[in-house]
C-alpha cells in the first residue's frame, strides 16, 4: 500500500510541477543527489516527526528545499560537499530548523525579491498537496504505516526539489537525435 501510496504523490507532484514549467516531462538522473537520500532522511526524521503535528507544511516542505540544495551543492563543488557526514545537520545549523528554508533560499540558491517568494509560495503549494494526500490515506497516527507513509513524502519532496533545481540550472533531459 505505501508503494502505491508514494507512486500517487510521485505522479501528482510530477502532474503538478510541470504545469508550472519547473520540471520537464522526463526528470533529470542524478545519482549523487538520489544516494544522500538515505543518510539526510535519517538525520532528518526526528526533527521532522517533531514538528509535524504543529507544522505539518514546514515538517514537509523543508525536505524538498533540502532536495533543492543538495542538487546546487552537487551542481557547485560536490568534491566538498558530498564529503560533509551529516549535510542535513550542516544546513540546519545555519539558522537552525526554524529558519533553515529561509538560509536555502538565501544563501544557497541565492534568491531575492520576487522569485525568493514564488518559491516560497511553490514549495508551500508542494507540501500543502503531499499533506493533503497524507489525510486521505486515513491511517492511525502513531503507527508504523504512519511513519512509512510520512518517509514516502519526504522522499518524493526530497526528490522533486532536486529534480527542480535541476531543471532551474539548465539541467533537462530531452532525446538526443
């Protein structure tokens, strides 16, 4: 059930963001990006479960601006970054939980003004559809199918932030002739 769970929010956020043009039809393969998934996810689950019953977008969210910096990082100088044990714990001790969206959309993607918000606003619509389906999977909080189910949206979050970080810094995969 939680395959078929996180296959739905795959293809809803897919459906999503290429409306918007922030991913292509094919999503861009980045091995690098994909194989810190799991040392990020670990280190990130219990703030996340935290502060997901008062915060449950940010509790959310969070993890796809974290996809969108580890691709910049990668796409940067990834011979240091990828070196860092605990790139999650790195980024969060910038400013702390509370305010790491913001140190992302500052310091690592460098945005202001305008597209600093519209981004803000994106991230916010992402979280708010993920939750949503979340809700409607009715499954008893405090269970180990409510824990699976919370993973599958942080991996798909973590997965389309890089995938459109990737596609902002002209990264698209498209046939080749």
């Amino acid at each position: 059930m939680i395959d078929k769970f996180e296959e739905q929010l795959h293809q809803d956020l897919h459906q999503f963001l290429q409306s918007m043009k922030e991913i292509d039809a094919r999503l861009p393969e980045c091995p690098d990006v994909e194989e810190k998934w799991e040392q990020i996810a670990k280190a990130y689950i219990p703030d996340g479960i935290r502060e997901f019953n008062d915060f449950p977008s940010a509790s959310l969210g969070w993890m796809m601006y974290i996809g969108m910096a580890v691709a910049k990082f990668w796409d940067a100088e990834w011979e240091i970054y990828s070196k860092i044990d605990d790139l999650y714990a790195y980024m969060r001790d910038k400013r702390g939980y509370d305010a790491m969206d913001e140190y992302i959309r500052e310091d690592v993607l460098l945005l202001r003004g305008i597209d600093y918000t519209v981004l803000e606003k994106l991230v916010g619509e992402c979280a708010s559809r993920v939750y949503n389906a979340l809700r409607h999977q009715n499954i008893e909080p405090g269970t180990k199918e409510a824990f699976n189910a919370y993973v599958s949206c942080l991996h798909q979050l973590y997965l389309f932030g890089a995938a459109m970080q990737l596609n902002r810094m002209g990264y698209h995969m498209t046939k080749m002739n």
